[in-house]
C-alpha cells in the first residue's frame, strides 16, 4: 500500500518529467530536454536547452529581459555541429532592455570542455522560425553567437531590433519570409545575411569583419542608412533582387556593390576603398545617382551588359577606370564630377565604345566642375567608419 506523501512525490516526479523540464540545484538554471510548448509560456533566468526545444503553432514564448539562454553541446551524427535549437511554429517576443539582453549561447560548460567535443566553433544548431505567419516573431536586445545558424526563417514574419549576431557560420539565413532589421550589429559570422524569395527591410545596422555580409536572391530589399565595412568578399551581393540601397557606407570590402541580373536604384552611399569594384552591375539595371564612388581598388563602376543611368555623382580617383562599360549598351552618364575639368582628363578615366569595337558609348557630358554630393552623406559616412 502506497501512503499519500509518496503518492504526491511520485505525482510531481511525472509532470516534471513530462513537462521535459528539470531544475538544477547547482546553478538554478530550469533545463529543458526535447520540450514541446504547446501553451503560452514565460522564460526568465537562466536556461539550458538540450536537444530540440518546438513551440508549437497557436502557442506564445515570451522571453523575459536578462534572461540566459544556453544550449548543451549534442551531436549524434558527428559531423562537428551542435545540434541543440529552438523551432518556432507559434509566436516568440524575445524583449530584452539595453542593459538587460538576451543572450543565446553555447552552454557555458561546453565552452571548458570543447577541446574535448568538438573543434568547431558552431557549438549549437540555431533558433528556427518555421510558418509563423501569424504575428510577427520579435527579437529585442537579444544576442546570438557560436551557433551554425543563429537565425533561421521559413515562410515566417520577424522583426528585429537592437540585437548583435556574431561569431556564427550564418547571422541570419531565410527564405519566403518578411524581415525587418534595424539598429542591430553582425560581426565574424561566416555569412552575416543570406536571403531569398523574400522580402527585407534593414536599416541603420552595420555588417563589419563577415566573411559575406549581405547576399540576396530573388528578393525585394530595402536597404537604408546600414555600415558595411572589413567583410572579405562582397558587402552587399545582389542576384535576381529589387530594391534600394541608400544613405549608406561601403567601404574597404572585396566588392562593394555586386548586382546580377537585378533592378536597383542605389543613392546617397558613399562606395570607397573597396579591394576591386565599387560597384559592379552584370546584365542588370541601374539607377546611381548621388553617390561618392572613389578609391576603389579597380574599377569605380563597371558595367556588364546592363543597363545604367548615373547622374550627380563623385566618380573620382578609381585605381584602374573610374566607369569600365563592357557591355555593348550605351551608358548615359551626364551630370557626375569625374575629378578633372576637361573631357580629354574625364575620357582618360573612362573604358568604352572609344577603346574597343564591341562596347557601348559612355555620354558623360555635360560634366560638373566641383562636387556634387551633398556634404551631409559624406559627415554621415565619416561618422560611421
């Protein structure tokens, strides 16, 4: 016969297990093993999450500000790869406070013991949003680092605010889905921002010391008052995409600007001291106006069968061409400051139809004598190096 306190200690066993949540002693952190949320739910403190943690569609996980969220090393098919993760199905507000974040992060632990599990820095899977359409998923304050992919979106809707991805294979990876990104920072990730089929909207955030910064395909993109700085290959990679990239700076990248096959209207950037182009355009169309374009490591602006209006901007001081036209399409670029005040200087800087029997014209006059970009963009770009 069972007496009544062993049944009640038999009864709080089993919903602790059920409920896939254990409470440590030891550090007081709530530890969640393969958890399914199905109903609303609150984190605060610290957590750890082994395995795969789903919020299910209909449900709510709200994150409270200062909480810790750890993930334990896992990895059952040995491929060097954390495994643990959060799939969001339902709704996450993730909200923290400037001084309060939230921070998503390898298990402190496995920090001490990596040299004994793994050799990679990617010691968890990622946060996964996967067809959450409804509300938009709200990252605030947040932190992210040492995950494979630290944010992951399938036909989902996120905003994200005041956060910093760094030190992950990708910052943030999706497809099919509605991003907004603003006032947030994406340092030493492999690939910072990778996108298509999609639509996104990032400002005033700075991408620097990325392997890739920005990469979009088949996507609509706004891209307003962003940094993008020291990343190894292109700052903003452009394939199939529309949009507009302005008010921004893009400086010391492989490529600055690198569009394919795209339709974009680029204004109020400041393009400079890039490895190779500022900006290069292959089979695309290109509205640039309003920009300082100079110092770049080849060529200002070159142009591959693509279609181009350039009007009132700095095109100055490009190592090889300030404007290289390759393409057999003639190039209206009237109204820029080319650094010379006379067209025999300005033609010198200039790689067309005059130089080869397969390239279109470049019609830069008239040309202006003196600067044509608002000093405001260049205080901008001095103030965000």
């Amino acid at each position: 016969m069972i007496s009544n306190g062993i049944k009640y200690v038999v009864v709080i066993i089993a919903l602790t297990v059920l409920s896939g949540c254990i409470k440590t002693a030891r550090n007081e952190s709530l530890v969640y093993n393969n958890l399914h949320i199905t109903n609303d739910t609150v984190w605060e403190g610290n957590i750890l999450i082994e395995g795969i943690c789903t919020v299910e569609a209909g449900a709510v996980l709200k994150i409270r500000p200062g909480t810790l969220i750890d993930f334990v090393w896992k990895d059952e098919n040995m491929d060097g790869i954390g495994e643990s993760s959060i799939y969001v199905f339902g709704t996450l507000l993730a909200e923290g406070e400037k001084n309060m974040p939230i921070v998503f992060s390898s298990d402190s632990r496995t920090g001490k013991m990596r040299r004994y599990v793994s050799n990679s820095k990617f010691l968890w899977e990622g946060l996964y949003f996967i067809a959450s359409e409804g509300d938009p998923n709200v990252l605030q304050y947040c932190k992210f680092k040492n995950a494979n992919r630290a944010l992951h979106s399938h036909f989902s809707k996120v905003e994200m605010t005041n956060t910093i991805v760094f030190n992950n294979g990708f910052g943030f990876q999706f497809q099919e889905s509605e991003i907004e990104i603003k006032d947030s920072i994406f340092n030493g990730n492999y690939t910072a921002l990778r996108f298509r089929n999609s639509k996104a909207v990032v400002t005033n955030s700075v991408f620097f010391d990325n392997y890739s910064a920005v990469h979009s395909f088949r996507s609509d993109i706004i891209f307003e008052k962003n940094v993008i700085k020291d990343n190894c290959l292109e700052g903003l990679r452009f394939k199939e995409s529309t949009g507009n990239i302005s008010n921004s700076l893009i400086v010391k990248n492989r490529y600055g600007i690198l569009v394919q096959e795209g339709e974009l209207t680029i204004d109020d950037n400041s393009v400079s001291k890039n490895e190779l182009d500022g900006i290069a355009g292959n089979n695309s169309k290109l509205n640039i106006g309003r920009n300082y374009i100079l110092d770049n490591g080849l060529n200002g602006i070159s142009l591959n069968n693509s279609e181009a209006v350039l009007n009132n901007n700095n095109i100055t001081g490009n190592r090889k061409f300030n404007l290289d036209n390759k393409g057999p399409l003639k190039i209206e670029a009237a109204n820029n400051f080319w650094g010379h005040l006379n067209a025999e200087e300005i033609a010198k800087t200039i790689e067309d139809g005059e130089d080869d029997a397969i390239s279109g014209f470049v019609i830069f006059k008239p040309f202006l004598n003196e600067s044509a970009v608002d000093i405001k963009l260049f205080k901008y770009g001095k103030e965000n190096k």
